[in-house]
C-alpha cells in the first residue's frame, strides 16, 4: 500500500534565499509524525507547499495515491488534507458556534447551499454541539471569538479542523503560546481522533513532540537531516549537533 | 514616420501627467497606506488656481508654485481633520471618506470658480506648435513631457535616496519602532499627505494647459489616476511610471486605432491586463501564510 | 414562541402599511416619487450583499441595473410591455453581465476590485452610450410601451408603485434568505478570512461568482421596471456616477442592514428633489450628510435606529 502523503524532491526558494532543499517524506495511514528543526528550517514553507498555499519550484506531492500539485488549497482540504496555521486563524467577528459550523457545513458538502438553509444549520449545529461537549471547552458557543483567550481560539482552529474530518491533518506549532493545562487539552483533543487521522506536527516543545510522536523528522535550514523513531533521532549525531545541541547532553 | 512620432509624443505627455496625478495619489497609498479619493479634487483646484493666475497678468511661471501651495494648504487642513483619524481604519471607510470629502469639494468649486470650461491663456513661451518631420506638434505638450519627467525624478530621488524618505518608509514598516527612535510619525504623515496634495495642484496646474477646468474633471482626473496606480500595482515607485506609461498609451492609441470605440478598446485592455495580473505590474513581494 | 411571532409579524405588517397607506392617499407625483425610491432602494439592497456581507465594494453596480434596463425597454420597444417578459429581459441580462463580473473579480480584492468593476462597468457605459441602433445612444430610448399583464395594464403610478413595492419586499425576502443561507455566512467568512476559508475547502472564487449573481439578479429585476417609472432610459442608468450614488445611499441607509437601503434611497432622492428645488447646492448637502455619517454613525441610519430600539 502506498502512504498517505508522499512529498518527493520539493524545493523553493524566495528570491536567493532556498527555503526548501530537495525535500522527500511519506507519511503513512495513522502515524503520527513529529517535524521539528530550529527556526527557519522551513517547516512551515513545507506545509505551504503540501497544502497548496504556496507552489514549489521543483517536486511532488501525492495524496492518497494521486498527485495534487495542480490543485488549489480549497481542493486539497476537500479531499481531506487539513491544516491549521502558525498563529489561531478563526473567523474573529463570528461567533463560536458560527465558526465551527462553517467547517462542518463545508464537510456536508452544504457550504455553498442557497435553499434547503434549514436542514443544512440543523446537520452543522448537531455537529458543532458534538465537538463542543467532547472538546471540554467551558462555552456555550455563543461568545463572539474575538472575545475568547489565546488559548481556547487555537483549540476552536483545531476543532475547525476537526469538523472537516481529515485524513491527514497538518498542525503547525499548535501548542505556541498556550498554558500548560491548554496545550494538554489541546493534545487530548487531538488524540482523541488520532486513531482515524494521520498527524503531522510541527511543535518547539520537544516533550511533546518526542512524547507524542511514532517518528520525528528533523529539518535544518531547508534540508531534511533525519527521519526515524524518537530513539532513533534522539541517538543522531547530526540531529544533536544542529539541532538538539546541549538540550541532549 | 512623423505622424507615429507626434502620437507616441501625444502618449508620453499624457502619460506625465498621469505619472504626475499618479504619484501624488500612490505616495499616500504605498507610504500611509491611505486611500485618497479626494486627489482629483486637489487637482482640480490646482487647475483653477492656475487658470486664474495666468489670466492675472502675475509672472506666468509663478502659477504652478502657486497652485501647489494652494492644493497643499487644502491638504494640510484636511489633513488635521478628518483625514488624520482614518489613517489606520481599513480601507473601506478611507474610500467612503474622501469620496464624500469630493464630492463637498467638488461642489464648493463649482460655487466659487462657476460651471463653465476655463482654458489658461499660456504665456507665450509656452504656446504653438513645433515641428517634428513635418508634423505639427504643440509645445507645451513637450514642456509636459519634460516637467513630468523631471518631477518624477526629483521625487524618486527624495522618497528613495534621503533620509526623510528612509525614515518614511521605515515609518510605515513599523511606525511603533520609528518614534521610539524619537521620530515624530505624525508630522511625517501630515507632510507626505501635504506633500501628496501640492502634487496634485501642481498636476492640475501642468494638466489645465491640455484638459482645461472644469466641474467633473476632478472626478475623471482621479478616475484615470486610480487606474494607473492600480494597474502599476499600488504605489511602489516603478510601477506607478508603468501604470502611467501602459494607461497613456492605451488611451492614445484606442484613439488613434479605434476612434469610435477608444474607450471601450482601452478599458478592456486595462480590465484584461487586470484579470492576468491581479495584483498589477509590480506586485509586492507579500507572504501570505 | 409567541414574541418570535410577534417580532417577525410586526415588520412584516409595518412594509404592508407603509405600501398600503402611500397607494391609497398619495398623489401621482408621489407615488412616482416612492416607486423610484423602492426601485433604487432594491438596487441599492442587492449592492449590500456584496458590500455588506462580502466587504466586496463595486463600482459597476450601475452596470447590472442599467443593463437590465436597457434589455427590457428594447425587449418593450420590439415585443410590447408584458410584464413577465420585460422582467425576464431584464433580469436575464443582468444576470449575464454579473457572470462575467463575477468571473472577473475572482482573484482581485480591495482597490483592485475597485477598480476592475469600475472598469468593466464603464465598457458597459460606453457600449449604451455609442451602440446608438439598440440603445438610442446619448438621447437613450423614449417612447416605450406601458407595462401590461395580461389583460392588466400597469402604467398608471398607483399600480407602478405597488409594482415596485411588490418587487422590494420579494427582494429583501431573497436577500434575507440569502445572508442566512449557507452560501451569505461563507459570504462574509471570506470577507473575514479568506485564506481559513480556502483551508477549510471554500473556494472564494465560487462564493464571490455566487454572491454576484445574486446581487445582480435582484438589482436586475429593479432596473427592468426602472424605465417604465417615465417610459424611458437614458445611459446615465449605467454610469458609473450612478454606481457611486448607490454606495452613498448605502453608507446613508445603513452597510450590511439590508433594509437600510430602502432609507439611503428615500434620503438621497429626497434631498436630491427637495433641496434642489430652494437652492444649487444640493450636492454640497449630500457630501456634507455623507461626510457626517461616515464619521459618527459607521452603521449608517439603520444602525442608529436599530441601537436606539434597543436603549
């Protein structure tokens, strides 16, 4: 069987600067992969590039089988590759619930609709009140989001990504910022369907990442230096040398 | 020959003085990221002033300081109210502020200066026609060319070469950073939209000689500018000289080509050129994500 | 249950009343006078879905109602003034052209949406203003047949008037339903963020085709009654100062209320026929009022209103 996502060869560069060197990854059904390296390794110019934000120079990209590089953004969600970005991107001025339904009417297929509003509002509400009770978040769902902390709008992103139901879903830094008690929930949650969904989880954390991951793959400026288990990568000379450094010593 | 030369020389004036109407309106965009519909009405102004200047019996040559001072003295009073207060409100309520700003103007103009067409009676140095390979050419439309050319330079020369203009473009980078280094960025926005307003007196004075004055103009002089600063790709410095040069030679040409449907050729070249670069000649180099 | 019932019949009543009253007591200057201002208001309305919802701000929005205006009063001029086929015509049109803006405005935001619909508007202008064997270029087409349905003839001002309230109160109905419907919250979601949006699998594009549409339609079915208002139409109809206009009737009315629109109208014809009448300087009034709401009340009229209703 082939993986999940496979990624061969990708390179981009911004003006004379390569962000992305010759960049090859697969990602299997289920796994849970860590991608960490110090800042501007270019892990999130990878995420770009993997889910159509931005086009490489040179390379591929195939999702379940089928190669992707033509499609837009919106298309790749569609087909179940979902990310989250850097920063909470939510829709500020909307309300909570109205946030979480956006993504659940876009995976009914009702995103677009005119007519039949009233069983489409049905089917998102009953959804969004699922993910709200699992999610533990302490809200009715009526709070205008611009009003809720940091911490309880990257969880709102994450559910958003969530209700999109992903095969594989790109979380990028999703704990940055967040308290210790939110990042758990926040990983809970997302354990929480880690057994349907492939991870991909770019983190500065390393307990979380090492914790939580079936492999690591490490980038430094633009390159990939390893792929492997957490022992694997733990053990690496290279990986200690540019990365790591005195943390595992 | 003569006659391809004397239209490509009609083009280049008119692209001065949409590169001159053009600069003012995209030095506040690019630098205060400020949208000012209320720049042809400047322009209109400067026209007028200089109308009645030459008309005056005053030195010829005064009239375009003149209409400069004008227009920057109107710019300088908007600019304490309202304008100022809506620096940092998207772009939206700029767009509804100024135009409302134009149309007050507008009408404040065609009480004081009446709603006829003024034609500037050009001092002498100024009028008649050169020829060039048997063509008739009339003068002031090389004094345009040349003006256009030379203000454009000057003006590249302070925004991108002095230190006010580095600290300007600092300013706008990250104002917060700018006055902590002890820089007032509020004079240095006051004096870019004054600045920006005595250009577009001064574009009017320079325009009066070709369009004339008259109620309206404003609002077609913006129209023409916004297109070039839009086509050039919003404010940087090169692409507001193509958008004045791709807007002054398709208008001239559709003319030349097309003579009963100029606009409609021109406009759709525009509207095609936009539709394949939607972010104009020389977008910005943003990320996105 | 009962409030709910309350509060939906009760705006519901007050627009029936307010079209009700006027047919029944106004003259035939006024009645002429509030058709106008329910058609522009309907144009005007449709303009808030794109604006309001969409934060897609048109300078072409004269296009759509002047097109529709042209292709029902030649529609008229060729085939007689039945209703249904002026309002098709119409509408049709409308509906083409707003295809094609829709299409192009796909990638473009801000200034240059501006400007592209500004653009595409003016192609529409010059298209009525030159093609004089359709259109009767600058002196427009005069001499159209009255509105008839059936066996009904619709051109006397009382029935012009409901005519125009009939379509008003169908259209805010549309537009409402819209805004609530799935595609009006992915409407403004693209306004709010539109690169979530793309993450969470919308294309912005189709929304923004679809909204067009929409807005189009509507501002389609006013502008093909428009020309019967005085059996006649003129390029101004499609000028882009008309587009201009409707975005200042907006911000008056009220951005984003959609029935706002109805009040921007009502107050910028009203100025525009009553201050005209004691003094040149009308327009200075209108510049100085719009200048005054978009400084005090960003919500234009309707949001006043709305925030005096609630204390």
């Amino acid at each position: 069987m082939s993986p999940l996502l496979e990624i061969a060869g990708i390179g981009k560069s911004f003006g004379a600067f390569r962000a992305l060197s010759d960049i090859s990854l697969a990602v299997e059904e289920g796994e849970t992969l860590g991608l960490i390296g110090p800042n501007g390794a270019g892990k999130t110019t990878l995420f770009n590039v993997v889910t159509g934000f931005l086009r490489p120079d040179s390379g591929a990209v195939r999702f379940a089988g089928a190669p992707v590089d033509r499609l837009p953004p919106e298309k790749r969600a569609a087909l179940g590759l979902v990310r989250t970005f850097q920063k909470a991107m939510v829709f500020p001025a909307l309300s909570l619930r109205e946030n979480l339904a956006m993504a659940a009417r876009q995976r009914a297929g009702h995103g677009l609709r005119w007519l039949g509003a009233r069983t489409c509002h049905a089917e998102a509400d009953a959804k969004v009140e699922r993910l709200l009770a699992e999610s533990g978040l302490p809200r009715g769902g009526g709070e205008r989001m611009a009003d809720l902390s940091y911490g309880e709008q990257r969880i709102a992103d994450l559910l958003m990504a969530l209700a999109l139901e992903p095969r594989l879903l790109l979380l990028d830094e999703p704990t940055a910022g967040l308290s210790q008690a939110e990042a758990e929930r926040l990983l809970r949650i997302v354990r929480r369907h880690d057994s349907r969904t492939a991870l991909v989880l770019i983190a500065h954390d390393i307990d979380i990442v090492f914790g939580h991951c079936d492999r690591i793959a490490v980038m430094h400026l633009g390159r990939l230096l390893r792929t492997g288990t957490p022992q694997a990568v733990r053990a690496d000379a290279a990986v200690r040398a540019a990365y790591l450094g005195s943390l595992a010593d | 020959m003569g006659y391809a030369i004397v239209q490509v020389l009609n083009a280049l004036s008119f692209s001065a003085l949409l590169l001159l109407t053009g600069l003012g309106l995209s030095v506040v965009l690019s630098l205060m990221n400020f949208v000012n519909l209320a720049h042809g009405a400047f322009y209109l102004l400067g026209s007028y002033v200089a109308v009645l200047w030459l008309a005056s019996g005053a030195p010829w040559w005064l009239a375009f300081p003149a209409a400069f001072l004008a227009a920057a003295l109107a710019g300088a009073l908007l600019e304490r109210f309202p304008f100022r207060r809506f620096y940092a409100r998207p772009h939206l309520m700029q767009v509804l502020l100024t135009y409302g700003i134009s149309v007050i103007l507008a009408d404040l103009m065609r009480w004081g200066f009446g709603a006829q067409i003024l034609t500037p009676e050009l001092p002498a140095a100024l009028r008649g026609v050169v020829f060039l390979f048997d063509m008739p050419f009339p003068l002031y439309r090389l004094f345009l060319i040349g003006v256009g050319a030379v203000l454009g330079l000057l003006l590249w020369l302070l925004l991108d070469r002095t230190l006010w203009g580095a600290a300007l473009r600092a300013a706008v980078t990250d104002r917060g950073i700018v006055e902590t280094l002890g820089i007032d960025t509020r004079r240095l926005f006051a004096a870019v939209l004054v600045l920006s307003a005595g250009l577009g007196g001064l574009s009017g004075a320079l325009g009066a000689g070709m369009l004339a004055a008259y109620p309206g103009l404003d609002e077609e002089v913006l129209i023409l500018a916004l297109i070039t600063v839009v086509v050039g790709g919003l404010g940087s410095f090169g692409g507001t000289v193509a958008g004045a040069l791709v807007v002054g030679f398709a208008l001239t040409f559709s003319k030349v080509w097309f003579p009963e449907f100029a606009n409609v050729v021109a406009f759709s070249a525009m509207a095609g050129f936009l539709l394949l670069r939607p972010h104009g000649f020389v977008a910005p180099p943003l990320r996105q994500v | 249950m009962r409030r709910a019932l309350l509060s939906r019949a009760a705006p519901m009543a007050a627009a029936l009343l307010a079209l009700a009253l006027p047919a029944a007591l106004a003259g035939p200057f006024h009645l002429r006078f509030l058709a106008e201002i329910l058609l522009l208001g309907t144009a005007v309305m449709s303009l808030d879905l794109l604006v309001g919802s969409g934060g897609l701000v048109s300078l072409g929005h004269a296009a759509l109602f002047g097109t529709a205006a042209y292709a029902a009063a030649v529609a008229a001029l060729h085939l007689g003034g039945n209703l249904l086929l002026v309002l098709g015509a119409g509408t049709g049109a409308a509906l083409l052209l707003a295809a094609l803006m829709g299409v192009a405005i796909m990638r473009s935001s801000h200034l240059f949406l501006l400007i592209l619909t500004l653009l595409l508007g003016q192609i529409a202008w010059e298209v009525a203003f030159h093609w004089r064997a359709v259109t009767g270029g600058a002196d427009g087409l005069r001499g159209l047949p009255p509105l008839s349905l059936g066996p009904w003839r619709l051109d006397g001002p009382r029935a012009l008037f409901l005519l125009a309230g009939g379509l008003a109160l169908a259209a805010h109905a549309l537009a409402r339903s819209f805004v609530a419907a799935p595609i009006g919250r992915a409407l403004v979601g693209a306004r709010e963020q539109p690169l979530r949006m793309s993450a969470l699998g919308y294309s912005t594009a189709r929304i923004r085709l679809r909204a067009m549409l929409a807005a189009g339609g509507i501002a389609g079915a006013a502008g093909s009654l428009y020309p019967f208002l005085n059996l006649y139409v003129g390029p101004q109809s499609v000028h882009w100062s008309l587009s201009a206009t409707m975005i200042i009737m907006l911000v008056i009315g009220g951005v984003g209320s959609l029935w706002g629109a109805f009040l921007g109208s009502a107050v910028y014809l009203a100025l525009q026929t009553y201050v005209s009448a004691y003094t040149d300087r009308w327009q200075l009034f209108v510049g100085v009022i719009f200048v005054l709401i978009v400084l005090l009340l960003p919500h234009g009229l309707a949001g006043a209103a709305a925030r005096w209703r609630r204390g």
